[in-house]
C-alpha cells in the first residue's frame, strides 16, 4: 500500500503513517515536471483523515506519477520522491483564485492575499497584495545604468510604478487604478487603517495588472502555438 509520512494535523502526532486513499493533479510548481497532487490520506494513529499538497521531487519518475498514479500503486512510502507542500484548510476557503500562468512566488503571495480577504483581515491583505505587485513589477526594470532610474526607484515601489507608466512599460490605462496600490497599500502596511472597500479595490487592481502582465500574453503564446500546429497538419496532408 502506498503510504505518507507526516505529521498529523488532526492529532498532532509526529512523523505518522498515512494510507493514501486517492489523488488528484491539480497543475504545476515553477518547472514543467513538478507535478503537484492533492492527495486523500488517513491517519494510521487516530484514522481522521488529511487532504495534502504534494508535489514532484525526482525527475525520472515524472511519468509514471502523472500518467500511471504511482501515488496510489507505489509500495511503501512515497516521501522519497514527494515533498510534502501543506494540507487543505480553512485557508483554502477563500474566493478568489489567481490570475493564470503567474509565477510560482506571485501566485501565492496572491492567494495569501485572497485568505487574509477571505478572513476580513484587509489590513493584512492590503499589504500582500502590495506585495503582489513589488514581486511581478520589480523584473520588469531594464538591467544596467539607465538614465532617470536609480536606486531609490529600483526599491521603492510607489516609485517604480510611475516610472514603467512613463516609459511605457506598463500600459497606461492601468496608471490611474495605480494609485490604490501605493495609497491604499502603504496604509495597510503603515497606518493599518484599510476597510473592506479599500482591500477590494487593490484586489481588483492587482488582478488586472497581473492578468495583463503574464496571462494575456502566455494565452496568446499559447493561442498562436495552436495555429502553428493546424497550419502545420494541414500543410502535411
């Protein structure tokens, strides 16, 4: 039988047997082969039972854990070439999922937000959407000395954004919704007075300048990649 060893978040005991019951895929960490899993496992020493995160750790086994639920047939422990990520919780109730093909770092400061939202904490999720945004805008700078970009503007994101408005990198009908994210952002990290109306707004700027800035154009990557592929087909028959 395939087993788990973990701690068990219902009865506290460490380092326990878990029989894993079923699987389910539910996509990718930041490389193409990190297969990760939510896996159905019961507690040998109290018989509750834990859904984990599971995800890929040995390349040579890709296969055969996506295609041939080595989850479920392996016998003995699957530690060896699973790390275990976390287990669904109450955290897991929050609403509002991430933008597609983001970042592996972007896509959990984003659903990190989205549970201090769900909690009505908007303090704390003002600031991780902040984040957020410090985290996708900050590779956009170019490398190297360039004129009017220094330092300062480099670290600071309230100034940052200005700056890839000005020089049309950012597009400019994000500029004035950009606000939220420097005004609103740094009175959740500073002044801890954000309300509900103010998390919203930052959610809803936050999942537009992510949604244009990796799932916009990774959907038309991908949608071009299909023509390529038709037109292909149809240039071989």
């Amino acid at each position: 039988m395939s087993l788990l060893v973990e701690d068990c978040p219902r009865c506290h005991a460490d380092k326990i047997s878990f029989d894993i019951k079923s699987e389910n895929y539910i996509g990718v960490g930041n490389v193409d082969w990190l297969f990760r899993h939510e896996i159905f496992c019961v507690c040998r020493n109290c018989r509750n039972a834990t859904i984990f995160v599971v995800e890929l750790k040995t390349y040579n086994l890709r296969d055969d854990v996506r295609n041939n639920q080595l989850l479920l047939k392996h016998k003995g422990s699957i530690n060896g070439f699973e790390k275990v990520l976390g287990f669904i919780n109450l955290r897991d109730m929050a609403s509002e999922a991430p933008p597609e093909y983001l970042p592996i770092d972007v896509s959990d400061c984003f659903n990190e937000a989205a549970t201090c939202l769900a909690a009505e904490c908007w303090n704390a999720a003002g600031t991780m959407f902040r984040m957020c945004v410090d985290l996708a805008t900050r590779p956009m700078l170019p490398e190297g000395v360039i004129d009017g970009l220094n330092a300062k503007i480099r670290r600071d994101l309230g100034l940052r954004l200005p700056w890839l408005f000005d020089n049309n990198v950012l597009p400019e009908g994000l500029r004035e919704l950009s606000k939220c994210i420097r005004e609103d952002g740094n009175d959740g990290a500073h002044a801890g007075t954000l309300e509900k109306e103010d998390a919203h707004d930052l959610l809803d700027f936050t999942r537009a300048l992510l949604e244009r800035i990796f799932t916009e154009p990774e959907k038309l990557k991908l949608a071009e990649e299909r023509r390529k592929l038709r037109r292909g087909a149809v240039a071989q028959t």
